[in-house]
C-alpha cells in the first residue's frame, strides 16, 4: 500500500514509541513512518505516526497543545520523578488530605517556570540528560516556562489523579514532583496517559492490536490527513500560472495574489486543484511582501 497521513495510535504501557513506530511499520509493511512527541514507556495513550510524506509534519506536531492524566503518589521522591525511578526520600508524616491536594495542585495553573527532570531526552554538549543521569551525574538546568492551561483533580479508589492541558514542553511528572514539594511531603508520577496532542485524541485512537487486524481499506479509513496538522492556517488556492512558479520555488509578490495587510512570517496552507500540497511562508525580499515556499507534502 502507497500510504502517506497519520494514524492515532493509543500507545500501550511498557513499550517504548519508537517499538510502537517499528510495529506499525511491520503491520503494515512500510518504509518510511516516525513519531512526534515521545511517550516513556511507562506512558500510554494518543502517540500520532506519521507515515510517507506526513513525516515531514513532524516539526510543527511537536509544538502542539498537549492533555495529561497522571496519577500522583504522595509521600516519596524517586531520582526520575516517576514511580519506576530509585526512591531518595520517604515522608514520615501524615499525608496531605484530597481537598489540600487539589488546591496544591490548582496553584499551578497559568505560565510557570519549570526545571527540565535530568530523566529527559534534553541534550548539553551532545549528550541526553538522561544518560548523564544514568551514570549518577546531575547537572544544572535552566527552568524553562512553559503554561498549565487548566488541571483538574479527582480521587479514584483513594488514588490521587490530575487532569492536565499544558503547552508543548511540559514535564508532567515534574510537576506532580513540584505538587509534592508544595505539600511538603513530595511526590511522584506512578502513571501517565496521554489523552490529547493539538486535534488528536484519545476518543479517537486505535490500538495495536486493531491495526492488526484490519484489510487494507480500513487502514486507509483511519488515516488522518497531513493537513488535520495545519488548521490553524488560513487557506491560500493558488491560480495555474502562480501555481506553476511556487512548485518551482519562485517567490510571489503577495499583491499580485490580491492579498492586503499580510504580516511577515506568517504561514498558510497552499493548495492547487487537488488540494493541500505545501505549506507557504509570507518573507521580505528586497523590501516587498512575498509568498515563498516552507514545505511541500
């Protein structure tokens, strides 16, 4: 099968994404498919694969929106801020109560600055964090801020829980960790899942073992077009002449397109007669206003 989109895929526990992008790969006998937005192997849920030409989206998924729910162990700090980390502290005290958590974790909400777990895929000098943190070496790492959206908290079967949107960037298990800190007897993420990535949601993932199981039309039934990434874009139909010059790379004059008050940089979804192919980005050249291409899918 010539396939080129994404599939939403629920990501089981225990597997890293990269496994989940081979087993895809092997299903459905593919060359060419990747990820965007890593998934630790403790994490489950919405792990979008971009497969053919969708992979080149991968850029602009990764800046997306995010949803969380995590669960949240108070009493004990583990080195990777997850329960599958060395535990490096255990309080003695009585725990915080349900309604002290949630307004712990309340007080979250909004643009904060949070230091980067040395359990991260981050990078100093060429080397991830996490495989400096294997070998006992922590470093300092600048905080960073990122925006908690909103979080909502509820109790199942006296486990503590946060419902989380966040922007791109954020570590939730730094911040059960940080709701911890707060209550002063620390905490740590013991699960995660991974609900919502821009439009891509939970509601409408599929599993493994689905795609498994399908024939070849129901696997182009559940690709998710390249475009579903750029709907924030407005849309630009080009004419045949001016359509001719952007696939050759020619700048256009964004007046002769018959399109005022254009601000530089900004970015728009470039179709022809068959639908969206590229993505175009409104530059100066030579002072004047022109639409150049970004990325063709």
């Amino acid at each position: 099968m010539d396939l080129n989109g994404i599939i939403n895929i629920n990501k089981p526990k225990d597997i890293t994404s990269q496994t989940a992008v081979t087993r895809v790969k092997r299903l459905l006998n593919l060359k060419k498919a990747g990820h965007s937005g890593t998934l630790d192997p403790l994490a489950t849920g919405v792990l979008p694969i971009m497969i053919g030409t969708a992979a080149k989206a991968s850029p602009w998924l990764t800046g997306h929106n995010k949803r969380y729910i995590a669960g949240v162990k108070l009493g004990i700090e583990t080195d990777s801020e997850d329960i599958t980390g060395n535990v490096i502290n255990e309080y003695a005290g009585p725990l915080p109560s349900f309604e002290e958590f949630k307004n712990a974790a309340e007080s979250f909400i909004g643009k904060i600055n949070q230091i980067p777990p040395m359990y991260s895929a981050l990078k100093r000098d060429g080397k991830k964090l996490v495989d400096l943190a294997r070998q006992g070496i922590v470093i300092e790492r600048k905080a960073r801020e990122i925006q908690i959206f909103s979080i909502n908290t509820f109790c199942d079967d006296n486990l503590f829980f946060i419902d989380v949107a966040c922007s791109k960037g954020t570590y939730i298990r730094t911040l059960c960790a940080d709701i911890g800190k707060k209550l002063g007897c620390g905490a740590t993420m013991n699960s995660l899942k991974r609900t919502q990535v821009g439009s891509f949601t939970i509601a409408d993932s599929v599993t493994l073992e689905q795609i498994e199981k399908m024939n070849p039309q129901q696997i182009k039934d559940i690709l998710i077009d390249t475009e579903t990434v750029f709907t924030e874009y407005d849309i630009i139909k080009l004419p045949d002449f001016f359509n001719r010059l952007f696939k050759n790379g020619a700048p256009i004059d964004i007046r002769k397109l018959g399109l005022k008050d254009i601000a530089e940089n900004r970015i728009f979804r470039i179709y022809d007669e068959k639908g969206f192919f590229a993505l175009g980005e409104v530059i100066k050249i030579d002072g004047n206003l022109v639409l150049k291409v970004k990325k063709f899918f």
